[in-house]
C-alpha cells in the first residue's frame, strides 16, 4: 500500500522482485564517506519485457550517520554473448552475423550518497527550497519517487556500464559520472510534472517506446554493418518520421549521431585495447575507405586512427 509523505508527489516505492534472476557479474565501487555503487547484470528470460525504471528514496533516520539517499535504476534491452569468450574478435562465430549465443540481460545500479557529501554540495544555508531541505535531512520520514529517465539520464548510465578506464582512471571516471547523474537526476524532479507528457505523443504507448528501444538495439548489432534508417523502421515497424523523433526524445541525440558514436568508440577500444590495424578496424566497421574511416574517427576523437596504434 503506498503513503504520502510532506513531500510533494512522493509515494512510497515497491521493491522489485529481480533478485530471483541469474546473476551474470557484480561490481562495486566507493569513495568512504561520499558515495557506495554496487551493479548487478542479470540474465532474462526470453519471455521478460524490462522496461527502464529509476527510483529516488530518501532514507531518515533521528540518528545522523544512518541517513541516506539512494538512487536505483534498471535498465534493459541490451544482449551480451552466453559464451565464456569475452572478446568477439576470438569468437569462433562470424562478427557479422547474427550472434546465436546473445542473451537478454538486465543491469541495476545502486547508488547510495552519504549526508555529509550531500551537505556539502548546499552554498547557501538560508536558502529554504526543497531542494536543500531533501540534501540537509529535513524531511523527517522515508519516502521514495520514481525518476524518469531522461536521454541525458540514459547517456550517463550507458557511459557509467561501458566505459574503457581501469585502475585509478576508472575511478575518477565513476565518480565524476555518479556526480553528474546526481545532478540530472534531482534536475529532473523539478521538471518532472511538465515531462510526464512525452514531447511525442505516440510515445505515450509502451508498445511505441519498445519500438525505439529495439531500434537502438539493431543499431548496436550492426556496429560492423551499416543499417539505413529506411531499414531501420521496417525491422521496428514504425515509419521513419516517428522514428527519428521518438530517438531523439529518448535518448537525447540523433540516430545518426548514435550510431556513428557506438562506431569509433568502438574503433578507439580495437585500436588501443587491441592493437588491430587502421585497415582492419575499417573494413570490420564496414567502412569501404581507409580515408573515409580516418576522417570520421579523428571528426569525433580529435586524433588520427594511426595514432593509438600501440607501438
């Protein structure tokens, strides 16, 4: 049953019954006395639907040290290999075709941001919004809300699942990304009431937001295939104008400007990460032109591809 709390359209959040699917893989990572992550990929079964979710709570409590505030997002529809290989070079299958050991799988991330952190993000102590009454602890009972999850919100989680870094520059990574989806994330509960009608109003259908969830999907598969967007709709069955601006209020960018991003990032990691050549990385992006390939990469990276070559 929910309950309303001082907090304006706030309603206490049910938890989610995903504990119970196969675990994959756990991370956690933590700055003491600021922020904890912890993310958990899970397999889905053929028959589940995940749909994207986002939930803000607010933890009170009279003692100071076991207040909180935790952000939690499930997001779906991505497919990674069943198979141990983790590379797709050393797959035995053909990179281009259609992968048969892909599974479905479903990420949740958990932040939990300390009352210390949170206080010293306030500048002015007169200030009375309910902004800084949420970051001082001055609600005095637990609540939750949802959060919609935004293109820009979306973005920054997708950055925080696939970034490159390891070791110390992976920490500056994460920390810097929690940061700024705390940031997106309380923007957002001020805006919320005037997003909750989408900007396109077939968007309002789950079966129409699916459409353009699995188009971006398509997208990724074909990293190595280019895929027009004429194509593009017919797959989703969705026409061509919905589908451009239902990509755009989604996930905040273009479908051209999404796939041509998936592309040389993906070039960067096997040029960098895995040594291959300006000419392979080319021909395995479909690119039928080592030039065309290198002015592409270095319009997005600012570099030559030959440039992260490993000497």
């Amino acid at each position: 049953m929910t309950k309303k709390t001082e907090f304006p359209g706030v309603l206490i959040a049910e938890k989610s019954g995903f504990d119970d699917l196969p675990l994959i893989f756990s991370k956690r990572k933590d700055i003491p006395g600021s922020w904890h992550l912890e993310i958990h990929r899970r397999k889905v079964l053929s028959t589940m639907s995940v749909n994207d979710q986002g939930t803000l709570s607010y933890h009170y409590d009279k003692e100071q040290d076991k207040r909180y505030l935790s952000l939690s997002f499930c997001v779906g529809g991505r497919t990674y290999c069943s198979e141990s290989v983790v590379n797709c070079e050393e797959c035995k299958l053909n990179p281009n075709a259609q992968c048969v050991e892909q599974t479905g799988t479903m990420d949740e991330l958990n932040f939990r941001f300390e009352p210390v952190h949170l206080n010293n993000l306030i500048k002015s102590e007169n200030n009375n919004s309910e902004l800084n009454a949420l970051l001082k602890f001055k609600y005095q009972h637990s609540f939750s809300r949802p959060v919609l999850i935004n293109g820009r919100i979306r973005h920054t989680i997708d950055s925080i699942l696939n970034h490159r870094y390891a070791d110390a520059v992976e920490n500056i990574f994460i920390n810097a990304q929690t940061q700024i989806l705390l940031l997106y994330t309380l923007e957002s509960m001020n805006t919320m009431q005037e997003e909750e009608v989408p900007a396109c109003k077939f968007l309002a259908y789950h079966e129409e937001r699916e459409k353009i969830i699995n188009a971006r999907e398509i997208l990724l598969q074909h990293i190595g295939d280019p895929i027009t967007i004429k194509e593009l709709s017919r797959k989703v069955a969705i026409n061509e104008c919905y589908l451009k601006k239902g990509f755009k209020v989604m996930f905040g960018t273009t479908i051209f400007d999404f796939y041509q991003d998936q592309r040389m990032e993906h070039a960067r990691y096997l040029l960098y990460e895995k040594g291959r050549s300006v000419s392979e990385v080319s021909a395995m992006l479909g690119y039928s032109s080592i030039s065309h390939f290198s002015t592409a990469f270095k319009k997005h990276t600012g570099l030559k591809p030959c440039e992260l070559l490993v000497k």
